[in-house]
C-alpha cells in the first residue's frame, strides 16, 4: 500500500524546489495534513498543477506557512552582533554619514529589522538610512509590519535601549515611531527573481540573512549566497549565522573574520590571494591566540589550540579557494586532537555533503549532535552559541534522515 508521503512525493519535491527549504520528517507529516485536506481527487499532479496557478495562490501560502519556520527574538545571538556593530556598523558609519541600505532576508515577524533599527541608532546612522524586512510569508509579514513585540521576544535587549526605543502597547512593546519609520516589509522568496534593489541603486550596504539557509538544500543554500552577494553595493557586508560558515565563498567575497564571529565583504575587483598559513606561523587572524612557545602549556590545552587554529584555515581557505581534499584533511586533524570539537564536525559534514557523500555527512552530523547534547562540546571562535549550532546539527539529520538513501 502506498503511503500518504509516498503519493504526495511529488508535491514535496515541487515545494522543495519553490521555497529552497529540505523537508524534514516533522514537516512532510505536517505537509500531508495539509495536502489531504486540499483533496484534488488524490491526485498529485493535479494538485500541483493547481498550486502553480493564481487561482491555487491561497492554498501554496498556507502549505509554504505550514512548513516555513519563524522563530526569532530581538538581539537574538548577542555576541555576533557585538562584533557586527564594533567592526562593520561603527566603522561605517564613522566613515560615511550618508544613509545606510539595509536589507533582512527572512526577516520572520520583524525582530531582526528591529534589531538592526535599534542598532543603527545607537550607533547615530543617518535617520534616511533605510531597512527592508523581506520574507517568503505574507501572513508572517502582516505581523512583522507592526514592529511590536511580546515581552519574551524583548528578553535580551538591555534595560535602556528598551526604555528608550520602545513603548508600551497593551501586553506588546513597540518599536517608536522615528524608528518604525525607517523599516519597509516586502514579500519575497529567495528562490525567485529579481531579488529586492536597494534604495536608489548601487547595491545594499548590508545584507543579514541568519538562520534561514541552514534550512536549505545544499544546492539552493550556494545559489542564495550568490545572489545576495550580487545584491551588495561595493564594500557591503553579508552577514550570516554562525550555523551557516560557506565553504564555496563566491569569487566576488572575501572573508572578514573577528574574535567571536565572521562576515563577508563584497570585492568588485579581485582581492590578492592570502596566503596559506604555515604550519609554524601561528593561528590566522581568526583563529585563537598562540600560546608562547617558551611557555608551559598542558597537553590537552595545546591540542585544543591547534585544533582551533587548523579549523580557521578552513574557514580563512574556503575564501581563497583551498582544495575540499586539503579541507577535508584539516578537519579530520582538528578532531584527531579535539574529537569533541562540534564545529569543526560539523563543518566536516558540510563538506563531505558538499562532495556527495551524504552517509559520511549524516554521520558527521549525528556525532556532532550527540557532542553537544551530551554537554562534552565547548564554544570555539565563531561558534560560540551552541544552542544555535545543536539547531543546525538536528536540522541536517532530519534532513538527511528524511531524504534517505541515495
């Protein structure tokens, strides 16, 4: 007997297709639901023949709704955008006082806009600076236009910004006017051209998409990072979770590295390849500090500073187009010496996803999973925010899990 899933195994892959997102399990079953209740006779390609036409506009909405995830909260993973605004924003805006351009692919109910709002003001960006909030679901989108907020979502704003950016209304906090008037929403679907233009041409000067691509297929996750690379204004900034390193960097980006986080910048001309690290240089700028050589250093701290350092190579090369074999081999020797390293494992599944291997991957990420919920991981530079990277682990299980063997 043919199983629900099974019979709507063409629908899934027609809305894989159109949303970018891999389907998990949890959400296939949600999917069927939906799909059973539409009826069409039972018959998938009749249903999606209807999906596709204007008159089925509705009905994909409330199917994209009931697959889509939108959960976030405002200043949602706080040390990224510590480093954000001390070494992209602030230097920006000291540089230029023209207006910022500002753009928040899968913007969910609008807390990300109101972050970078609240940002940009503190840090005293023109008040024409500009932020669109775009997002695949209009009925997420009516929400996020109100720029007003329950009071758990405003848990990790500090007591004076939140005093002085938002007011009270009713059992919700919204964003003030000044600020509310700076923010525009757009639907948009970041598998569909043409992608939003800034604000009188020329490119956006920023451009956040976090914790949306690590639900993506492998496939559409590189074509999104392509075409939001072609939408940054020169010297524009891409900023992604650090669930979402690229290992394929296109050539037009070249890393921009901080203690506690990483960014791309947009080159219009070709940067100078960086060279390699040698092996007796030290840690890349990126990596952890050295620890000096005339000093003692317990074995275990050494193998963990040397694993730190080998995984920022692979970071710093997958912008200087370093090999995957070379890749490969750097990450199997940082968990040589550190296997409870989670991000390097779970960069290796990347990778090994990447080079067509998803049983090696699938394993990768398994291992990784069971290291961060056993609490044997520990924060290393960009990834500090476990909890976002247990995320990113169970994603790519359920993913691989639910696309089975291949």
């Amino acid at each position: 007997m043919t199983s629900s899933s099974e019979r709507w195994a063409p629908v899934h892959a027609w809305l894989q297709a159109h949303t970018g997102m891999a389907l998990s399990g949890a959400q296939r079953r949600r999917l069927d639901a939906r799909l059973e209740a539409l009826g069409h006779g039972g018959s998938p390609a009749r249903l999606a023949a209807h999906l596709r036409s204007p008159s089925g506009a509705a009905d994909l909405a409330r199917l994209v709704d009931a697959v889509a995830v939108h959960t976030s909260e405002v200043f949602r993973d706080d040390v990224q955008l510590a480093a954000f605004r001390a070494h992209v924003l602030s230097p920006r805006v000291q540089r230029s006082r023209t207006p910022l351009r500002v753009w928040s692919a899968g913007c969910a109910a609008g807390e990300e806009v109101a972050t970078l709002l609240l940002l940009m003001a503190q840090e005293g960006a023109d008040p024409a600076s500009r932020v669109l909030g775009t997002d695949i679901s209009e009925q997420v989108l009516t929400r996020a236009r109100e720029l007003s907020f329950p009071a758990e979502a405003l848990r990790r704003v500090p007591e004076g910004p939140r005093a002085r950016y938002f007011e009270p209304r009713g059992r919700r906090h919204a964003l003030v006017e000044a600020l509310r008037a700076q923010a525009e929403f757009r639907r948009h679907n970041l598998m569909e051209a043409p992608y939003p233009e800034a604000p009188g041409g020329g490119g956006f000067d920023v451009i956040f998409c976090r914790n949306v691509l690590i639900y993506f297929t492998p496939d559409a996750f590189q074509r999104t990072v392509r075409s939001l690379s072609e939408r940054l204004a020169p010297g524009g900034v891409l900023v992604l979770s650090a669930a979402e390193p690229l290992l394929q960097v296109p050539p037009q980006l070249r890393l921009l590295p901080s203690e506690h986080a990483f960014f791309y910048v947009r080159e219009d001309a070709p940067a100078m390849e960086a060279p390699r690290p040698k092996r007796d240089a030290g840690p890349s700028v990126a990596g952890p500090a050295a620890p000096r050589p005339d000093a003692p250093v317990p074995p275990d701290e050494a193998a963990r500073a040397e694993a730190d350092w080998l995984f920022s190579c692979v970071l710093d090369g997958a912008s200087t187009g370093v090999p995957d074999e070379r890749s490969e081999r750097d990450l199997r020797r940082c968990l040589d010496l550190d296997p409870d390293h989670v991000a390097a494992r779970y960069l290796l599944g990347l990778l090994l996803e990447q080079c067509g291997q998803p049983g090696a991957a699938l394993e990768a990420y398994r291992r990784a999973l069971r290291a961060v919920e056993s609490g044997r991981a520990r924060p290393v530079p960009f990834f500090l925010n476990l909890p976002r990277l247990r995320v990113a682990c169970a994603r790519a299980v359920e993913r691989l899990d639910a696309e089975g063997p291949r």
